[in-house]
C-alpha cells in the first residue's frame, strides 16, 4: 500500500507501484542487508567505542 501512495505522490504510476511492491516484498531482508554492508565500509562506526563514549558521558553529565 505505501508503494501505491507514493507512487500516486510522486505522479507516477499505481499499479506498476503495486505489482513492484508486491514482486519485490521477498527481497526487502536481503536489500536491508547490503545496504548495511555497504553503509559500513562507507560510515565505519566502532559500536564498542561508541557504548564507551555514550557511557562515559552518562556517568560525568
């Protein structure tokens, strides 16, 4: 449904929005994935310095 509404928002067409929506749905775990991986190598984050940093700012504040 929200592929529908924004392809009627965007002025596009609905029922290709829909049948995109419906034949790509399998797809979204595997997508979320790589956009992950990717967004890793491009926006590396330490996530142990990271709980480091917000808990060392938590005990002093």
């Amino acid at each position: 449904m929200i592929s529908v509404g924004l392809a009627k928002l965007c002025k596009g067409n609905s029922i290709a929005g829909l049948i995109g929506g419906m034949l790509f749905m399998w797809a979204f775990p595997l997508l979320f994935y790589l956009n992950m991986v990717v967004g890793g190598y491009i926006f590396p984050v330490d996530l142990d310095q990271t709980f480091l940093d917000a808990a060392f700012l938590v005990s002093f504040d």
